[in-house]
C-alpha cells in the first residue's frame, strides 16, 4: 500500500469488479475516458483475476479514501521502461461524491511520488482532453506541464476533440 494524506493506493483485485463495472458504465464518469465496448461484470472480474500481477511495466491501483476506506477510483502507471524511466499514467475516480474534494489531486501526488522515488522513474506522461478542464486543473496542480497536442484524436458525441499530452519530471513534483 501506499499512502497519501487523504488516500491509500493498494493493489485491485476480483473482488473490486463491481465498482470497476458500475464507474465503466457511467457516462458522467467516462465522459472524457477512452471507454471500451461494454463488459458483463463477470467479464471484469475475469479480466481483475487474470492481468498479470503488478509489475514495473504495468502497475494498476485502486485509490481508497482514507477517511471511511471506500474504493473510489484507480490509477494506472503503465509503459514503463526501466532504460528510459518514464511511464504513462491514467487516472479516474468513479465515486463522484469524492470529486471537487481534493482526492484527485492527492492520489496523483501519490503515485507520481511513488513512481520517482520507488520505482526511480524520470518522467511521467499522460493525455487530456483539452475540454476536460478539470482534469487539467488537477494536474498542473501537480506540477505537470503541457507539451504537446494532439489534434482530432478524441470522438465524443459525433464530435473530435484535440488531446493535450503533459508531462512531470521528477523535480516538478508539487
């Protein structure tokens, strides 16, 4: 586990399935999410109880609040190379009574610093939507900067949006 000052990263499992399906299945969750074509919720708990282990590679938590413990979200930091120390990362919170709250930013906080210092990566990168500008907050919050954009990548109700992609050196850790 690792911890943050309002949330615990831990490792997610089968039977994190439910919440997994319930958030994958809400538009107002997904609304800015890559979201795949729907899943039964015994096709998420197969998927939960057979990736592989978490590994430098690929590392998915759940965030818990630590509050009351509830699962209200996951991130991801995966692609990771140990020869060019940096992986990718994404992040959600499916529990919308913990959005505006501050949870986003301090899980970010917290698996961007366990990435640096645990798994001594250099730089962590990710995309955008550039109208989720929530998101965005979040993440210059955090320290991250934009460096790019990708232009048309993103189709959400019959309309492209352009991706930012941004990215955190190790130093910039706020």
């Amino acid at each position: 586990m690792v911890l943050g000052e309002l949330v615990r990263l831990r490792a997610m499992g089968p039977a994190d399935a439910e919440a997994l399906w319930r958030w994958n299945h809400d538009p107002e969750v997904m609304r800015w999410m890559d979201d795949t074509y729907p899943q039964t919720l015994e096709q998420v708990r197969g998927w939960l109880a057979e990736r592989p282990r978490n590994a430098y590679g690929s590392l998915l938590l759940g965030v818990e609040a630590l509050a009351d413990g509830a699962l209200i979200g996951l991130v991801s930091l995966h692609d990771a190379e140990p020869e060019k120390g940096i992986a990718e990362l994404d992040i959600y919170l499916g529990e919308k009574d913990y959005w505006g709250r501050g949870y986003a930013t301090d899980a970010m906080r917290t698996i961007c610093r366990y990435g640096f210092e645990d798994m001594r990566l250099h730089k962590v990168t990710l995309t955008v939507v550039t109208e989720n500008h929530a998101a965005r907050r979040v993440y210059e919050k955090v320290g991250f900067v934009e460096e790019g954009r990708l232009r048309q990548v993103f189709r959400r109700d019959g309309r492209w949006y352009d991706m930012y992609t941004m990215g955190l050196l190790a130093h910039e850790l706020r």
